[in-house]
C-alpha cells in the first residue's frame, strides 16, 4: 500500500455521520478525553477551554455544526455562550452537558437547548450526533 492511500483513509468507523464540533470545558482531563474519542470516531473537533475562548473560535468557523459545551465555567456560563452562539448563527445545534441539571431547568435553558447530564458516555453523545 502507498503512503499516499495509507493516509487518506478515514481513522473512525465506517458509515457513521460526520460533524464539525466546537467542545468547551474547563476540565481539561476531560475535554481531552472527549477529544480524542470524537476524533477516533471521524468528526472534527474544535476545543476551547471557557466560553470566552469558544466565542473567538466561533467567529472562526462559519460552518460549525455542532456546539457542546459545559454549562458551570468560570466567567461566562455555557448557557449565556450557548445564547450568544445562537445569535451568531441561528440554526447552531446546541447541546449543554452538565452535573447539575437543576440549574440548567432554572435557567430554563432546556426550552432552547439540548441537554445531557454529566457524567456521560461517549456513546450518548454520539447518538446525539448521529441523530441531528
């Protein structure tokens, strides 16, 4: 086999749907781990450490797909960046992950957003993605 195909193959499994992602989390264990399951799993990830950061990152991907983001971070929460996002771009799929969901019914983020509670399997969110 050349270098050439060797390198043009797909890492992630076959006939699985793609996305371009933007994932925000100040735990920074986790973001990688998230990472690099996604990656392995063929879609683009794009990471950001809190939401100030992902909003610099979004005015840099016109075509993002996808944003999942924690919602308690410090400075800005991922609701108020989910909001800003979808200002951004109106169509953005939005899905919050958090420990706790009663904040996130409070904020009445839920109306707007998709939600998942941490902790999460990897293969929750990417049902979650498969299914958009």
């Amino acid at each position: 086999m050349s270098s050439t195909s060797r390198h043009s193959k797909k890492t992630g499994p076959p006939n699985k749907v793609h996305r371009k992602v933007l994932l925000v989390d100040d735990n920074l264990d986790l973001l990688e781990l998230v990472i690099d399951f996604l990656n392995f799993l063929g879609h683009e990830v794009i990471a950001a450490r809190d939401a100030e950061e992902a909003l610099e990152r979004l005015k840099a991907i016109p075509d993002l797909q996808v944003l999942i983001s924690d919602v308690t971070m410090p400075g800005m929460s991922g609701i108020e960046l989910a909001h800003r996002a979808r200002q951004m771009y109106p169509g953005l799929r939005v899905l919050l992950v958090s420990g706790r969901a009663d904040l996130v019914a409070a904020q009445g983020a839920t109306q707007y957003f998709d939600f998942l509670p941490k902790p999460y399997r990897i293969a929750d969110v990417e049902a979650y993605l498969a299914h958009l």
